[in-house]
C-alpha cells in the first residue's frame, strides 16, 4: 500500500469505525442505565428491595455475562461470511445460532433458578433473601429472549448494523422504568413486588427487546437476499460446536473479569466504608469511559472480519492498527479529562470530605488504567475478527487470577512488598495485569499477521 492508496482509506477507515462504534456507545450507556434505574426505583421502595436487587444481581449478571459472550460469537461468524458474500454461509450460521440460542438460554434460566437456592446458605436478613430469591427466579426466565436477541445482534452487527441495537437499547431503557413502577408498586390489579418487580419488569423488557429485533431485522432490506428464516435445517453439531469454540472463551473471558472485580470490592470491605466508596467512585467513572474502548472493539470485530471474509488480510490487518491507534487518543482524551477534572468527578459522586479525598487519589490510578484497559480490550476484539478467542481467555485468566490479583491483595493487605497500600495496591494490581494481557493481546495480533504473511 503507498501513501496515495493510504491517505484514502485512513479516512474512510476512521469514519467507518466512528459509525459502526457510537451506535454501540449509546447502547452500551443504555444498557447501564437499565442497572440504574432499577437500583433507584428499588432503594426508593425499601431499602430491603435494594439489597435484594443487589444480592439477587450478584448471581445474575455472571450468567448474564456468559449467556452473551459465548453468542457474541456470532457476529465475527457473520461479519467473516458477509465479507465473502455468502448467502448461504450466513443462512446456516443463523439458524444454527437460534438453535444453539434456544438451548443455552433454556439451559442457563435453570441453571439461574437453581443458584437462588443458594441464598439459603448464606448470612443476610430473611426479608432480603425473599427479595434476592424472588428478583432472581423472575429475571431467569428472561434468558432465553436475552439469547435470541444476542443471535439478532449478531446477524445485525455482522452485516455493518449497528444502530438497530441502539434504538432497541433506548427504547428499553424508556420502557423499564414504567414496567419497574407498575411491577415495584403493584399497579393495575399486579401485588406490590417490591425488589422483586425489578425482576419481572427485566423480563418482560428481554422480550419487548427481542421481539422489535426481530421485527426489525426481517423488515430490513439488507436482509432480503438472505431468507434465514425460511427452509429450516435441523440442529448440526459441526457448525455449533464451531460456535461454541468461540464462544465459550469469550463467556468465560467476561466471567473472569467480573468475578474479578467483585473479589476486590469484597476484599476491600473490611477496610472500611470510606475506603470501599472511594473505590466505587473511581471505579464507576472509569468503566463509564471504558465505554468508548469496548464499543471500538465490537466495531473492530466486525471490520476485521468482514476484510478477512472478503480475503483482504493486509487490510484487515491496516484495521486493526489503525484500531489501536484510536483507542490510545481516546484513551489519551480520557486519561486527560481524569486528571484535569479529578476534584469536580468525584465531588459529583459525594460530598463526603474523606470518601471524595481517597476517590481523587485513585482517579490518579484510573487515569493509567485507561491505556492497558483500553489496549486490551481492543487487540481482544481484534483477534476476535481473526476467530481467535481461545489464546485471549488464556491471557485473561492469567492476568486476572495469577498477577492483577494476588498482586493487588499483597500490596493492599499485606506488608509483603512494602506497607499496606489499601486500595491503591488493588489498582495498582489491576494496571500490571491489564498491561501484561494488553502486551500479550497486541503481541498476538502481531503474530498472527506474521503468520499470515501480511
């Protein structure tokens, strides 16, 4: 490629990432203001309502996060087939998504409705556990709709679409709070639910969500060539098996992380609450902005491999490092505004003197960990395009459980390298095991072109 053929194709590269990621921004925003507002609207029912939301979250966003990431692999499947511009590669890999779409989100609403039982076993006041129990045995039988959906998306965003997800996510973000008023409240003949409303209200969301998708997808013209819903073929194991090899890491990548952060908001329990609110501040602001990364690596995905599809390897590989060069300025911008604004972010979460003191001390951590968070997940969702997942997972689980871990407790609470850091150790921790995946991730992706001959 010389510099005449570049100049073009960086523009046009550049404007096609931007359309294909804002689209996922605002949905992704959509999506965590569903979270909000049901934490809200439960806290102002009852306080036991909140925690039961929380508790009751606390094993449903784990099976949340699997169910997605092992269909997430639809879209790179699709994106690979479009590029090719095969037809019949696309109606294949569909309805064998639906088919796997079917089981697994049958399979996992029990699975969900069997863990409640779990809260049996654990310390909490009765009227919490109700709640935790009721909120989680509603909201499982949401699983299957939130499956079919991710296989919609998939096809969607495959084939360059993303802003249907968009208009589907703000739309149910409109749509939650009424259903969570009706549902909390017990409005229109319905029993006051309490916490557990929040549940049923999700649930009934999942399949308003998934029904205007599917209408949505099968009025698109884009889709006309492509009759995917005709001419059913029966469940094939190659093409599922082919599904869930991608998948499956993908699923147990997002759990990691999760669990994760969950360990270290628990570990820094004992701490105090000044220093777990502290965390949460800084914590919060920072996946706010890891908005912005993760929905350019669903947009790098897609282009990645859309080219691969289309046999454009050398391109695909121009996408992929022009992909990480974006998100350094972006993660450059947001570095910037943290360090700039830390004072102003944190008096916007409280106005507790000590809580927002230690959240500016953090917000300094935060400001590094947009690079190696950022970088990660993006090489993450370029390798994605390659259908290469297997080798993140493994990169992931060391990151996470073998040095951002075990490295970030020694220091927070333990005088084994130096004087207990308290909090800061666990971020300090966080941005050696996100660093150390991010170089891995890109080393990868340097590999793979190697390999390729690109």
């Amino acid at each position: 490629m010389n510099k005449h053929e570049a100049r073009p194709i960086l523009g046009k590269e550049i404007k096609t990432l931007l359309v294909l990621m804002l689209p996922i921004v605002v949905s992704q925003l959509a999506q965590i203001g569903i979270t909000v507002t049901d934490t809200i609207m439960a806290g102002r029912h009852s306080e036991v309502s909140l925690a039961g939301v929380a508790v009751g979250s606390s094993l449903w966003v784990p099976c949340f996060l699997f169910l997605m990431g092992v269909l997430m692999a639809t879209t790179p499947i699709i994106a690979h087939a479009w590029g090719a511009e095969n037809s019949n590669d696309i109606k294949h890999s569909m309805q064998q998504s639906v088919w796997l779409a079917i089981a697994i989100g049958l399979i996992m609403m029990l699975i969900t409705q069997i863990l409640r039982f779990g809260f049996d076993w654990m310390s909490m006041e009765n009227e919490t556990r109700i709640q935790a129990k009721g909120y989680l045995y509603a909201v499982s039988f949401g699983l299957p709709a939130l499956a079919m959906f991710q296989v919609l998306r998939g096809l969607n965003e495959g084939a360059h679409l993303t802003r249907p997800y968009m208009y589907v996510s703000l739309f149910a973000l409109l749509l939650n709070i009424p259903l969570n008023y009706i549902f909390i409240y017990g409005k229109f003949g319905l029993p006051e639910m309490g916490g557990v409303g929040c549940g049923w209200a999700t649930t009934v969301v999942l399949y308003i969500e998934c029904l205007i998708m599917l209408v949505m997808t099968l009025s698109n013209k884009t889709f006309a060539h492509i009759p995917w819903q005709r001419a059913w073929s029966k469940p094939q194991w190659e093409k599922i098996s082919e599904i869930l090899k991608l998948g499956i890491p993908i699923g147990f990548s997002l759990l990691i992380e999760a669990s994760m952060f969950s360990l270290i908001a628990l570990f820094l329990a004992q701490l105090g609450s000044t220093v777990v609110a502290g965390h949460q501040v800084a914590m919060s602001f920072a996946s706010f902005l890891f908005m912005v990364p993760l929905s350019m690596s669903l947009a790098l995905t897609i282009r990645c491999g859309f080219m691969l599809g289309k046999g454009h390897a050398h391109h695909a590989r121009y996408i992929g490092y022009l992909g990480l060069a974006v998100t350094l300025g972006t993660a450059t911008l947001g570095s910037s505004i943290i360090l700039l604004f830390a004072d102003q972010i944190a008096a916007l979460y409280t106005t507790d003197e000590s809580v927002r003191l230690l959240a500016v001390e953090l917000l300094f951590f935060a400001a590094i960990f947009q690079f190696s968070d950022g970088l990660q997940v993006a090489t993450a969702g370029i390798l994605r395009g390659y259908k290469d997942t297997r080798f993140a997972f493994y990169v992931v689980l060391t990151a996470y459980w073998l040095i951002g871990l075990p490295l970030g407790y020694s220091l927070s609470l333990t005088d084994i390298w130096a004087p207990a850091m308290g909090a800061q150790g666990f971020w300090v921790g966080m941005i050696a095991g996100l660093s150390f995946a991010a170089v891995l991730l890109i080393g990868r992706f340097l590999f793979i072109t190697m390999r390729l001959k690109i």
